[in-house]
C-alpha cells in the first residue's frame, strides 16, 4: 500500500489520513501507520498541529510547483 500512498502524493501532496482512506479505497487504520511512517521519515509534514483531524503536507512535491525566488 506504501506504493500507492507514494502515487497519490503527486496530485494530493496536502491530505489527511481521511482523504488518503478515501481516494485509494482502503479503511482509515489501514492508511493510518503509512502516514505516520511517511511523516516520522519527514516525508510528510503535519500542519494543524492538532490531535485529531491533522493535515499533511509532502513539501518536496509543493516545492516543485512554486516559482524559483532566484
């Protein structure tokens, strides 16, 4: 499941575990560990800062997207 978690990050680098769960069919424990592995290994970073209904962000993609401030 790892994989596809990876695939979806390019057209959902901000998601929630929810949106995860949803978008690749699977329940919300099941996506829950891959989450937290992906942001435990910074690939993902929390923005809410809250307990419950937290967001991640895979900043490396959202980089790509922004103008270079050279």
């Amino acid at each position: 499941m790892l994989d596809r978690l990876f695939d979806l990050l390019p057209d959902y680098p901000s998601l929630s575990i929810k949106l995860a769960a949803e978008k690749l069919g699977v329940s919300y424990p099941a996506v829950s560990g891959y989450i937290e592995l992906l942001h435990k290994e910074a690939i993902l970073v929390e923005t809410t800062g809250q307990a419950r209904n937290r967001r991640f962000v895979a900043e490396a993609i959202v980089a790509l997207f922004q103008p270079n401030r050279d």
